[in-house]
C-alpha cells in the first residue's frame, strides 16, 4: 500500500474549482497530526514547485501563486490533507503532488501524483 494516495484531479475550465485530497493509509494518527506536509506541482517541462506548506506547528505558506485562491485543510483524524483551488487558471495545469515529513524523521515520502487540467 503506498504511503500517500492522492485523488481529486480532473479536467476543469478557467475558472472552476477543484479539491484534491492526499490520505496516508499507513500512518497512524499521532504521527500524522505532528508531520508536516505540502502539495507541490509539475507542469510538462517545469521543474516541479511548492504550492502550500504546513509544517508541523500548523504553520502555512502559500506560493504567489496560490495566494487568495487557493486553501489547505488537515484533517488529523483522517489523516487526509485536502487542498481546495478556486478560480482555476490554465497555469494551473500540472501533476499534483502530495508529501510528508512524518513527525520524529527527516524522511520525506511523496505520493503518485493527480493530474489537474484547466481548459476550456
């Protein structure tokens, strides 16, 4: 079972909204709830990059990018970080990426991927 499982991408038009959701299966609640996680972005031929961070005070840093149009949520007991994009761009459009830095390591564990796609 992966560590990470991300879902909610999809094709969306210019000024949509879409919610992706990253769950940690294996992880239990405890460590999750002290991990600090991100959803990071790679468009074809970019290298990929941060869109929202929370470390593991709660602390949150959006890229410019993300500013005022999108909002993160964790979910401890869940164990699940969601990730709401409003006001969709064709910018916007990339391969989503979830990652954790689990409570106590300095591992870093990512997940698959979900491809958000904004077109009319």
């Amino acid at each position: 079972q992966a560590y990470l499982v991300e879902s909610g991408g999809g094709l969306v038009q210019p000024g949509g909204s879409l919610r992706l959701s990253c769950v940690a299966p294996r992880m239990i609640t405890s460590t999750f709830s002290g991990s600090s996680m991100g959803w990071y972005r790679q468009a074809p031929g970019k290298e990929r990059e941060l869109v929202v961070n929370i470390d593991n005070s709660g602390t949150v840093r959006f890229s410019d990018s993300a500013k005022g149009r999108f909002t993160v949520s964790k979910d401890n007991s869940k164990k699940k970080l969601h990730l709401q994009m409003n006001n969709l761009e064709p910018e916007d459009t990339a391969v989503y990426y979830c990652k954790i830095r689990p409570y106590g390591s300095s591992q870093e564990y990512w997940g698959q991927g979900t491809q958000v796609t904004v077109s009319s």
